[in-house]
C-alpha cells in the first residue's frame, strides 16, 4: 500500500503542485477544502477524481483551519502517514487589514493542527509552511541562524507556527519539521501578489485590453524561485531520517524592478510606459530585502534550485499571454454562437 497524505491549503498554489508531485508518487492525497461561496478549486480541478469512483487516490473534505473538532476528527479518521500544512491567510498586505484573522487561520491554525495531531494519538510526521517573512528586518543572506524581525502581522503569525512546530517536536516527540521557504511563484501564482501581477498585466497590455498597471514600492529585494521545485523540498523534508528546519532559496536577488523589466520585455514592452505608483500597494511597515541561503537543505536534502527570477518571469509571462490567447479565442467562438 503507497502512503496517504493530508494537505492543508490543497487549492493554493503550492497545495496543487504538492498534490501532483504526490500522486506522481502513488500517495492517496486527502486535501482539506474550505467552504466558499463560488468554486475555489481551480487549481485542482484537472485532478478531481469522481467521488463515487472506488479507489480514487484524490479525496476532498470540508475543513477549516478555524475549527479544530473538525480536524481532530479529520486526523482520527484518516491517520495519515504525513501531514502538509499548506493552508493560510498568506496575503502579507491583507494581513495588516484583517490582522486577528490572518494570526487566527496562520498561526493558532498551526497550533489546532498540531494539537489534533497529538489529541487524536496518530503517528505521522507533519511539515509546516514557514515563511522567509519572518526574518523581516533582519539582513540578508538569511539562513537557519538568522533571529526572526516579523514586520507585519502575517509574519508575526508565521514566528508562532514556527515556534509552535518546535516546541511539539521538543516537548513530544512529533516528527515535524519547518520549512522556511523564500518567495516562490509560477503560473499558478495568486493573482494579486506581485509577479503574477506583473505578468497577468503584460499579456493584457500585449493584447490592448489595459494600459496602466498600478504598484507599490518596487525598491523591494526578493528571492524568487519556481514553485514546483520548492514542493519537493517539503517532501524531501518528510522523508528524511530527522526531523529539522530548513531553508529553501535561489540565493539570487532581485528588485521588484528588476522583474518588471524581465517581464515587459519577454512581450517587447518598455514597463516604464505603463508602471504607475498608487500608496495603496505599500505596507505600513515593508520588509525591504530577502536573499536565502539554502546550503543546508543542499547539503543534507540534496535539494537544489533551477529555475531563477529571470527564466521565471519568461515561464509566467509565457503561461499568461497563452490563457489569455486562449481566453479570448473562447470569447470569440462563443460571441459567433450567438
Ligand atoms: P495560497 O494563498 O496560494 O494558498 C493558501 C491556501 O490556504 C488556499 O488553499 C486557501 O484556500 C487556504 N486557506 C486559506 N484560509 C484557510 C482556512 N481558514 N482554512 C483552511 N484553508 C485555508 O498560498 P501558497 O500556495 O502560495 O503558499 C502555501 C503556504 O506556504 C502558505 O501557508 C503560505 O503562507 C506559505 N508560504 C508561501 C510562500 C510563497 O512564496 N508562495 C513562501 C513561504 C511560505 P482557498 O483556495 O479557499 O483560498
Ligand atoms: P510577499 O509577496 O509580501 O513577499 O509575500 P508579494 O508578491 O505580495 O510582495 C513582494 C514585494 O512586492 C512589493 N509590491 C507589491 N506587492 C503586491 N502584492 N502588490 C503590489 O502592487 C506591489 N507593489 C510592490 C511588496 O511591497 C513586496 O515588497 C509572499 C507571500 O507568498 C507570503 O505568503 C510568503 O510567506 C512570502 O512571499 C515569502
């Protein structure tokens, strides 16, 4: 019998590429879903399996990170080998206008998941979603040593899921591991943070259907890697020996600038024509430069980065101006219909 898994966050970005690298791997993939209004499975849906098809190794369950009865009784009942814990209020502007939400779902939410864990008795290892945004203020290169100087109220949420994760290992024994991963990004990005952003505006000002994309500060330092990369140093995390904490990087630095120049070019586009600045995008307190340095998740996990900002940024752009190609062929046949 292959492993099972529960995925927090399965319709995120990273939840849907875990949930490919998992399948690929013969897990049965249990993913908790929360309840909304419209359709929140998007990213997920060219996995969907029929609920009445025996034997499917893809299974949603209604959760919240919210309610922890509901995950207690979801880890009772599953008992998975490994546990993701993918789900968050991951927004890091949003954080500062919805802060006790933002530190209820991503931070008390580790601490539900984790306690349910141990009140439910099950043996399984859980890996827990960290964030370079904890480091905040603190200078780069960032890497394992480096003290935590949250600057908004998501990263602050993030230290208390990290802690939280430590102390259940220390205090009993839980195989748990953090893992600490710098921004990453892909054409299954969500659309308001910046890249995708960026990229999402090029293929509309390519195709004549925008002509000004609104930012904030684009002074900012990143370290961007390529999310279908990234989650398989979670799983590399799961399946190691020990239990530890580790950074996932490029090591590469870029400015918010830097990439909108990459990207405006990819569509032979001068960003300067089009870039204008509106305060509304700019954080109450801005972390001003991330650049991980991943050695140890190399040296010990074997993992190592491909893809960088630049190529990134041409994979993103690529991905946008397609569906949007493809977007409005579907408008115009469908308007032919009529
Ligand atoms: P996304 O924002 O794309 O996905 C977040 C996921 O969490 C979605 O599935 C969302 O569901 C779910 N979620 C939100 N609120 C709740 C809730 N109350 N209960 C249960 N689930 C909830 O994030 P990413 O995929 O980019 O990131 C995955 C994790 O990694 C997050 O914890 C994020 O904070 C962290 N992280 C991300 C980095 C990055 O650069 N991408 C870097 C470092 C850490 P729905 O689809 O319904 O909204
Ligand atoms: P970040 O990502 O805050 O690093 O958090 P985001 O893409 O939101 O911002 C990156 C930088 O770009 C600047 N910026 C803008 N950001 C957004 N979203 N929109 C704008 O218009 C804009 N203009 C400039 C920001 O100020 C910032 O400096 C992401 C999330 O995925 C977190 O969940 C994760 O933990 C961290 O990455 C690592």
């Amino acid at each position: 019998m292959g492993k099972s898994a529960l995925i927090t966050g399965i319709t995120g970005q990273d939840g849907s590429y875990l949930t490919e690298l998992l399948l690929e791997k013969g897990y049965t993939v249990h993913g908790l879903l929360r309840r909304s209004s419209s359709f929140n499975t998007a990213r997920i849906d060219h996995l969907y399996e029929d609920p009445h098809d025996e034997g499917r190794s893809l299974v949603l369950h209604h959760a919240d990170l919210a309610d922890g009865v509901a995950l207690v009784n979801l880890l009772r009942d599953l008992r998975p080998d490994e546990v993701y814990n993918l789900g968050a209020q991951s927004h890091v502007r949003v954080s500062f206008d919805a802060p006790l939400y933002t530190g209820d779902v991503t931070g008390m939410g580790t601490m539900r998941l984790l306690e349910a864990i141990r009140a439910s008795g099950v043996d399984t290892r859980i890996y827990q979603a960290s964030s370079s945004e904890m480091f905040g203020s603190a200078p780069p290169p960032q890497n394992e040593a480096t003290g935590f100087h949250p600057r908004s109220p998501y990263g602050c949420a993030k230290v208390y899921g990290y802690w939280s994760t430590v102390n259940y290992r220390e205090a009993y024994g839980l195989f748990a591991v953090n893992g600490v991963l710098f921004n990453h990004e892909s054409p299954r990005r969500g659309e308001t943070f910046v890249t995708r952003k960026i990229t999402r505006a090029v293929a509309r000002i390519r195709a004549g259907l925008q002509e000004h994309l609104y930012l904030g500060n684009i002074d900012a330092v990143r370290d961007w890697g390529y999310a279908p990369e990234y989650v398989e140093a979670m799983w590399r995390m799961l399946q190691h020996d020990t239990p530890d904490d580790y950074v996932v990087a490029t090591g590469v630095a870029a400015t918010v600038r830097d990439f909108l120049g990459e990207a405006f070019s990819a569509a032979d586009l001068d960003w300067t024509e089009h870039v204008r600045f509106d305060p509304k995008y700019e954080r109450p307190s801005e972390v001003d430069a991330l650049i991980g340095d991943a050695g140890k998740a190399e040296s010990v996990l074997g993992w190592k980065p491909r893809v960088q900002w630049a190529e990134l940024a041409r994979i993103m752009v690529g991905a946008d101006v397609a569906s949007l190609e493809a977007e409005l062929a579907g408008a115009t046949v469908r308007v032919d219909r009529r």
